[in-house]
C-alpha cells in the first residue's frame, strides 16, 4: 500500500524528472569541458600552473643576463680576498713580486694594501657575506654553473611550450600523453612524428631541465680541468664569452630535449663504415 502511494505521488515523479536533468545537464557539461581541454592541449596540466613555463622561462633569461653581466663586468678578485684565505696569501706574494721586478722603484698597489689589511684586521661578518655571493656571482666556475642552470631552465620552458603547442595540433594524446594512432581517420601530415622518450623530455617541469644540464655542467668542468691545469687563471673577457656561450647552448639544448645528442651519437660513423 505505501509503495503504491510513493509511485502515484507526483512530488516523487517531479524529484526523479530533476534528478535526470540534473544528470543530463552534468553529463553535457563534463563532455564539453572535455572536449575543449582536448581542444586546448592542457588536459593534465593543473589550471594554476599553464601560465608558469612562460613565467619561469623570462625570469630565467632575465637572471641569465644578470649572472652573464656580472661575469663579464665584475672581477672576483677583490671579493675573494675576504674569504679565501690561500688565494689571498698567494696575491700577496705575487704582488711583492710584481712591485720589487718592476722599473722605477717599489709602487703603490691596491690590492696588495687591501690584502695585508685583510690580514690584520679580519672582514667584518656583514662583508664576509656580502663578498660570499658577489665571489660566487662573479668567479668563473660558479659564473659558468649558475648560467648553464639557467640555460636548461629556459631549454625546459621552450620545451614544455613545445609540448603544449604539439598537444593543442592533436600530435599527442591529452589523456595519456602517447602517440596518437595511426589507424584514427585523420590526415597523415597531422599524425604524430615523436618518440615517446621525446614526448616524456618535452613534458618534464622546467626545473628537472635545470639540474640535468647542471650535471652536465660537472661533467663539462672536470673535461676542463683534466685538459689544462688551472683553466680558470687569467682568464681574458674574450675567452670567458666563447666559454660561457658554450656553456649556454649545451645547456639549453640537453634542457630541450637531451634525445638530440643521443641521434647524433647514433648518426656517428663507426671505424668499420657502420653507425653507432
């Protein structure tokens, strides 16, 4: 008797009609928020951070140009000589050396002055940290380390554009960010040309771009310091620029997609006439 009343109830038929709406209206809506992240190319990337590439890529190149000033601009060596005990002690005697092998008679030198003041007075702790990071600014090995971060950081923004852009034409699947198949309908020019070892470079966050060209970087300053000595020492702005440009574009490049320089390993003639 009471389910015959439920069923013959008009509020019940009134409450399933808009349960149904409801669930057609949502259906509609979720189909067509689907439809334009398909669209759009951004399906799995969270709404806060699709603007952070670009974001991320200027301020690096603007941090780039300042460490790249600075190293260019600046000399290390006054700032060195606060915290580097060794190297001041080695300024000083080279300096008393210059001065006593030098025509005319012994010469006033500035930096000699301020590394025997050093010597007596000690830094003070505010210049200590000043000259800390304006030495690791200016050096050449740190210079060189900071602009090869920043390089692969502005490799890793250009690459994960790439990867929005090549989503948005239909190259690669939104949802699980594999090759779009090839049997689909669709035009063969629209169909996509990347590997999936690619696809996983290009669609890394900026920032693992960064610390990979930075270990590139290592393995760059130690091929430096087997091959000479002290690569380092009385290095004229010419040599720091060539240095710092390739630096730079190794660093940019292994941050964009570091499967170039496994291609080009591989397109390398063996001895024999066969390719890696």
């Amino acid at each position: 008797m009471k389910s015959e009343i439920q069923a013959n109830d008009p509020s019940t038929h009134l409450r399933s009609s808009e349960i149904e709406t409801l669930a057609l209206q949502s259906g509609q809506m979720s189909n067509s928020v689907t439809e334009a992240v398909k669209h759009n190319g951004v399906g799995d990337i969270p709404p806060s951070t699709r603007g952070g590439p670009l974001i991320i890529g200027i301020s690096g190149l603007c941090l780039w140009f300042l460490i790249f000033g600075l190293g260019v601009l600046v000399d290390s060596t006054s700032f060195r000589l606060v915290n580097d005990v060794v190297f001041r002690q080695e300024t000083i005697a080279n300096e008393t050396k210059r001065l006593k092998d030098a025509p005319g008679g012994v010469a006033n030198s500035p930096l000699l002055q301020e590394a025997n003041d050093l010597n007596r007075q000690g830094p003070s702790f505010g210049r200590a940290v000043c000259s800390f990071f304006m030495g690791m600014f200016t050096y050449t090995p740190t210079n060189l380390g900071l602009l090869c971060f920043f390089g692969g950081l502005m490799g890793g923004c250009s690459s994960r554009a790439a990867y929005r852009r090549l989503r948005s034409l239909g190259k690669i699947v939104a949802k699980s960010d594999e090759l779009a198949p090839s049997n689909s309908g669709q035009d063969s020019s629209a169909q996509p040309i990347l590997s999936k070892t690619r696809i996983f470079y290009l669609s890394e966050h900026p920032f693992v771009s960064g610390l990979r060209s930075f270990v590139v970087y290592l393995a760059l300053l130690s091929g430096f310091y087997l091959a000479a000595g002290d690569p380092f020492k009385d290095m004229s702005a010419g040599q720091y620029l060539r240095l710092a440009g390739l630096v730079s574009c190794v660093a940019f490049a292994v941050g964009y997609d570091p499967s170039r320089f496994t291609e080009l390993i591989n397109n390398l003639p063996k001895p024999g006439g066969a390719k890696t």
